[in-house]
C-alpha cells in the first residue's frame, strides 16, 4: 500500500499537492503567486513531516517532483525570467479555493517570499530528493530498477530514469543555469553536480554551452570560502555555518568539477576555466582549485569530532581539486607561481609535464 503524506495544516496533503502541480503545470505560466506556492512546498516537505514526506513523494506522489524539475528547467528566456520574478512577486489570485485560501496564510519559512525564495526552494526539494538515487548509484539500470520494484508491488522512486531529471534533454542545463542565476547559492552546485553525476556525458556540452554556470562553479565555490573567513576573522560574532557546514558546501563544488575531470576532455576544460573567468571575474578554474585546497586546510582540522566519513570527504575533495588545478594549470601553461598557486597543483602539473615531455616544464 502506498504511503501517505503526512501535513500539519487543515487543508487534506492531496488538495495541497493538487494545488501545487496544478498551479505550476504549465512552467510557462503559473496560476499562483509565489508565496502560493512556496506555502505548499514548505507544507509538503519542510514542515513537520518534511523528511518523511520526500520519501514518500519519491516513492508514490512523482507528480510533485516532476512538476518542481519541469518549472526549473523549462527553457526561457532572460525576458521570460524578468516577467515571472514580476508577475509571480505580486499576488492575483483566486482565493475561492479554501486550499489556495490557506496557502496565503500558511508559513512560507520566509521573511519575504518571492520567485527567487520559490526557485531557491524547488532546488533544495529536489536537491534532497535526488540524493538516495545519487548515493544508490543505479539510476542508469532503468529496466532492472523497474523489474525489482514490480516484484516488490511498488514503483521505481524518482528519479526513475535519467530523463526525469533533464526533462527537455540536455538543453534543461542551459535552462537550470538561468534558474541558478536568479539566486546562486551552494545547494544549486549540488543539485548541478548531482544532475551531472547521473546524467553523464551527455551534460558536458549543454554546461559548456551555459551563459552563467562555469562561472557560477567558479563564483558559488567562492561562498564557503567569504563565509569561512567572516567566520574565524569574528570569532565573537555567533554564527550559524559550521566548518562541517562549510566541507559540504566544499563538497558541493566538488562534485561538478569530479564530473568535469572524469568526462571532460582538454579542450573541454580549458574552455571550462576561461569562460569561468570571463563569466564571473573571480578567478579561472586553477584559482579555484588551488584557493579550495588552501581552505580545505584551514577548515578539515577544525572539524570535531573528525570522523572518519569527515577524513574522507576532505581527502576526496583534496584529491578532485589537486588533480584538476594540475591539468588546468599544465593545459593553460600557467606560471609556476609558488604564491599564488597550491603546491598540490604545481607539483602535478609539473609531473604531468615530465611525463609528456613538456617543454612547458624544463628549467624549473
Ligand atoms: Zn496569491
């Protein structure tokens, strides 16, 4: 028997999520106004039920996910994008309706809701939701998947296949990229890197071919990294990041560029780095690798208790940045710089050189 989703609100959790798909059925054009339907996603799953929910959203109620997926990452334009933060901040709707009613009231877990709180929301619902399926691993194995859960009489949890989450085909990066560009912030690198993760190759042109996300890699890593400084230069002030808080965001950005590293080739980095650059102003692709090796070392040690799972997420990230600053560094023919680079990647580049027979290489 399928599982049900659990409210603390008067409105039954199936007219909230009739309200929600329905409201955002057409991506182009929602019937509600963002706090609308802010109320239902935080009703739906950060309220008090919120984690056991999204299991069971997953698992018996895929509409609402595939509706949250279909609105972040239908293709738009930046005018198409003006209008909907505009039209969406302003509400017009049809409060006849005792659910929609209630939604207007309901806590919407912000001060101010608008479409970039809404879009913000709809990424950390699906970033949560995509995470056992990344763990798992086995997204790919589409028939198997559905063979096991038939014979359990159940249905496969979504994501269900790669095309749940790039629905539009590859192009839905591009899309994804102008949804991330309204409010950047490190859970969207996860809900990227996670896409990316699954999906494969066929993401690596589409990343590339992006406006905004090589330089949003670049610009959104700076985060942890502003954070990390505004929290040891006042030690005073009480803060709410952690340095465990601060390996996830690290781990965020991590996992786009062990996707960039494991598919993408030369050219495809180099471009990467410099349109990251060019698109951001904060550093190419080694400037970032070699700043999150240098910040992994401040922060790794003052995590406490240092687990083991803590010991190898910072030796996974360490190894994905050394490794990826090498090859950029040693592609772009960067100077052998000891201040401004870690020495992690000079190193690297340096026995990459050797090993190919650089020239870039000789007379160090
Ligand atoms: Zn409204």
């Amino acid at each position: 028997m399928a599982q049900k989703v659990r409210i603390s609100s008067s409105s039954l959790a199936e007219r909230v999520i009739a309200t929600f798909v329905a409201s955002l059925a057409d991506p182009h054009a929602p019937l509600h106004c963002a706090r609308c339907i802010q109320a239902c996603i935080v009703t739906l799953t950060q309220n008090t039920y919120g984690l056991e929910n999204l299991a069971v959203l997953c698992a018996s109620h895929q509409d609402v996910l595939k509706t949250c997926m279909n609105f972040l990452t239908a293709p738009r334009s930046s005018e198409e994008i003006t209008r909907l933060k505009s039209s969406m901040s302003a509400c017009h709707c049809d409060t006849s309706d005792p659910c929609v009613r209630e939604m207007h009231t309901a806590d919407v877990k912000s001060d101010e809701p608008s479409f970039a709180t809404l879009v913000n929301m709809l990424i950390v619902t699906v970033h949560n939701a995509v995470q056992p399926a990344l763990e798992a691993g086995n997204v790919h194995e589409v028939a198997q998947n559905a063979g096991i859960a038939a014979q359990e009489g159940r249905s496969v949890p979504w994501p269900a296949t790669p095309k749940d989450l790039l629905p539009y085909g590859p192009e839905s990066m591009i899309a994804l990229g102008a949804m991330i560009d309204v409010s950047p912030h490190p859970i969207h690198l996860g809900l990227l890197g996670s896409i990316m993760d699954i999906c494969l190759e066929t993401t690596i042109p589409p990343f590339l071919a992006s406006p905004v996300l090589s330089g949003h890699v670049v610009g959104i890593g700076r985060i942890p990294q502003i954070a990390w400084i505004a929290m040891t230069s006042f030690p005073e002030r009480p803060s709410a990041y952690t340095p465990l808080d601060c390996l996830a965001d690290i781990g965020r950005l991590t996992l786009v560029c062990q996707v960039l590293l494991a598919l993408g080739n030369k050219s495809q980095l180099v471009q990467f780095s410099n349109q990251a650059e060019e698109q951001n102003g904060q550093g190419d692709g080694v400037d970032i690798c070699s700043d999150m090796l240098k910040l992994l070392e401040e922060v790794a040690p003052a995590i406490k208790p240092s687990t083991p799972k803590v010991r190898a997420d910072v030796a996974r990230c360490t190894a994905v940045f050394a490794n990826l600053g090498a090859r950029l560094h040693l592609f772009l023919a960067h100077p052998f710089d000891h201040k401004e680079y870690h020495p992690h990647i000079l190193r690297g580049s340096l026995q990459r050189a050797q090993q190919e027979g650089n020239p870039h290489a000789h007379g160090l």
